[in-house]
C-alpha cells in the first residue's frame, strides 16, 4: 500500500452516490454504539483505515453521543478535536494496542487493500481481538461495477485486459495507467471480497448485504457489543 495509507486507496466520494450509501450504513453502525452508551454511558471506537474527514463527514449523525475515536493508519494525522486521536499502525499488527481495548472496531473499505488472503486473515484476526462488537464493511466481489475504477465488469476481466483498459482512458479514482508497471499497481492494490470470503474471516458475525437494485453493493460484518452477530 502507498504511504497514503488505505484512506487513499477508498472508493472516491461523487457529490451523492458513494457519500449517501456510505452515510445510510453508517447508521447501522451508530445502532452498536447506542448499544455500548446503553450499558457504558460512553464508547470506545477504534476506526482502522479512518481518516478524520470520514468522521467529520458524519458528525451530523453522531450528534451528542459521547464517543472517542482512535483512527488508525499507516501514518498518523494531526487531529484539532479532542474527541479523536490519530495513531500510525498497521492493521495486520496491531500488537500496541491491547486486547479488548475499545468498545467497537469500524473499519469501511479497508480489508480488500491490504493484501492477500494471509494479510487479510491477519486483519481479521487483529479486529476481533480489539473489541467485543465491530462493524467491517468491503466492496462485494460479485457486484458488477468495479467500485475503484467505477467500471463494469472489470474486476470479472483477465489481468492483460485490465491492463490494456486502465492505459487506454482514465478510469475511476486511479486516472489512466502510463505504463504497466502502474497498471498492475492499481490492480494488485485491492482484492475484492464475496460473502464466503467475509464468512470465513469473521466467523463470529453476521454479514449483511448492502443491496442496489436487488444486487448485493457491499458485504457488512457485524458483531454486536454483547459479542454475537449482527
């Protein structure tokens, strides 16, 4: 992954679509929290792959709740509210923070970025180990467009075609390829998951589909603060 970190990796936001699916989710994400406030009075998130302007894009939603944010990525960012904290880890690893030591782990769009099935095994196996509820949410494999490069079908194509298609246009949030070697760069930088895939790497959750038109967008896992599935 770039020095960016996943963050820079994420499926681009247009002025509707991807921000009002991803704001829409969200909510389910806030129903845990209100399960941890219920019993806790406050809550402790550990976002991995978060960026601050994820938070401040949902702020409206989080309203009064008393919750405090750990964003974690592969470089740390200056935060100015004091409800959030930035740290420098990788999500594979995450030996610094201790076991259950957050309340809820939110990780949107992260685990297909982070290698292969090895790397991600290891993602999952840090996210269950944090919290006793988390919510992970992926791009599914089997929705038809491509989410990075907003293309249909492409991630379905043999590689030399993907190839010869990101260095004929730009396409997506990753622009024209100039070469191979940046052609095969954006393709090796996620790895879409199916519900199979998800079922495996979080065992203890129940994945939920994010549906458009009938067709499974997004694959959710989810396991609630009381530590059983969604």
């Amino acid at each position: 992954m770039t020095p960016g970190g996943w963050a820079a990796a994420r499926i681009g936001l247009g002025p509707n679509g991807s921000r009002v699916f991803r704001r829409k989710r969200f909510m389910l994400f806030l129903g845990l929290v209100d399960e941890v406030l219920a019993t806790r009075g406050t809550c402790r998130i550990v976002d991995i792959g978060g960026e601050a302007a994820y938070w401040s894009d949902v702020a409206d939603l989080i309203g009064a709740r008393s919750c405090h944010v750990t964003l974690v990525n592969l470089t740390s960012a200056g935060v100015d509210n004091a409800q959030f904290s930035s740290i420098a880890g990788d999500a594979r690893d995450l030996a610094a923070l201790g076991d259950m030591s957050f309340d809820l782990v939110h990780s949107n769009s992260v685990i297909e970025h982070v290698g292969r099935w090895q790397d991600m095994l290891a993602m999952a196996r840090e996210v269950r180990r944090l919290a006793p509820g988390y919510y992970v949410q992926t791009p599914n494999f089997w929705f038809p467009i491509e989410p990075h490069c907003s293309t249909a079908f492409f991630h379905w194509m043999p590689v030399p075609v993907r190839i010869s298609m990101l260095m004929r246009k730009p396409r997506g949030i990753w622009g024209m390829a100039p070469d191979v070697t940046t052609a095969m760069g954006q393709i090796q930088s996620n790895d879409l998951l199916d519900f199979r895939q998800m079922s495996t790497l979080f065992p203890d959750a129940t994945i939920q589909r994010e549906r458009v038109a009938g067709l499974a967008k997004s694959l959710i896992a989810i396991r609630r603060p009381g530590g059983r599935g969604g």
